[in-house]
C-alpha cells in the first residue's frame, strides 16, 4: 500500500512539473551584435550571412525563435550609410510581402533626420496575410533603420496558429537601446 502511494505521488509530481513547462518561456534577450533588446518566447539562435537587398550585399544576423511553427524573429546588419540603411528596410518588407505572397492589412511608416545622416531614422509596421507552408500566413513586422544600422522585426506563422497576445508581446518588447 505505501509502495502505491509513492507511485501515485511521483506520478502527481511529474504530471505538476510538466505542466510547469509553459509553451511561451519568455526570455530577456540582449545582442550581443546589435544594440536592441527583445523578449524572444523560447531560446533563441542566431546566425549571420550574406544577404542581397535589393542590390545591395549586407552581412545580416537573424536571431529568432519557433514555437508550435510561429517563428518570432530579429534581423540586424549595417549599410554603408543611413541612406543604404533606409533603402535596406524597404528591401527587407517587399521581401518579406513576396515570400508569403502578401496582402497588407495595415501599414504605417514614419521617417526623421534633422540634417544629420548618423541621426535619420525611418520606421515601417505592417500586417499582412499570404500564403506558404502549405496554408495562410500571418505576418506582423516591424522594419527600422537607425543611422547606418537597420533592424527586422516579425512574427510569422499560420494565421491561426498565431497568438495575438504573444505576437504582441514580442513585438512591444523589442527597444534599442
């Protein structure tokens, strides 16, 4: 009888710290690369590799993390100047829309520079649905340029399979600092 009871308590156990296992394990997460922080939902990698945007070839990293096939994601490289840096965050959103085929939902953009190229900025949030993998995709993104650097920010996945919240969530976490 004893021997039972200690099988039903291990068992309760294990069942009590498998639940404590959340899908969404958010993370602080600082580049090491870049000066941004975000909150990724799960651990994160990271690479780096040539890419061509729209012309021009840029060393970018990708930092990014999937869960139940909802990719949260950061790109980062440097142009050679903040006009090259604006043009790469145009580049980085049509390549993103003609990936997954995509209709944009909601777009805002905004731009600043008082003069001085190392202070111009510009900004562009989208949503948008497509397709790939299959079936409808969900996209939001955020793609900005500070100075020389530009950033790629996005939550992509199945249109259903993409919590608002947590899309959300990662998407307000990202600062640079």
């Amino acid at each position: 009888m004893r021997k039972n009871k200690l099988v039903v308590a291990f068992i309760l156990a294990a069942t009590l710290l498998a639940g404590c296992n959340p899908t969404y394990n958010w993370r602080d997460y600082s580049s090491p690369d870049a000066p941004y922080r975000v909150m990724f939902p799960t651990k994160p990698a990271s690479h780096t590799r040539s890419v061509d945007l729209d012309g021009v070839k840029v060393e970018m990293t990708m930092t990014a993390a999937e869960v139940e096939g909802v990719m949260f994601a950061v790109g980062t490289g440097v142009a050679e100047d903040a006009a090259g840096a604006q043009a790469a965050v145009d580049a980085m959103k049509t390549a993103m829309l003609r990936n997954i085929g995509a209709t944009v939902q909601r777009e805002s953009a905004s731009a600043a520079s008082n003069g001085d190229p190392a202070s111009a900025h510009k900004s562009i949030d989208l949503e948008a649905t497509g397709a790939g993998n299959g079936g409808p995709m969900q996209l939001t993104g955020h793609f900005e340029s500070r100075g020389k650097r530009f950033y790629q920010v996005i939550v992509l996945g199945k249109e259903k399979a993409v919590p608002a919240e947590q899309s959300e969530q990662f998407m307000k976490s990202f600062t640079l600092l």
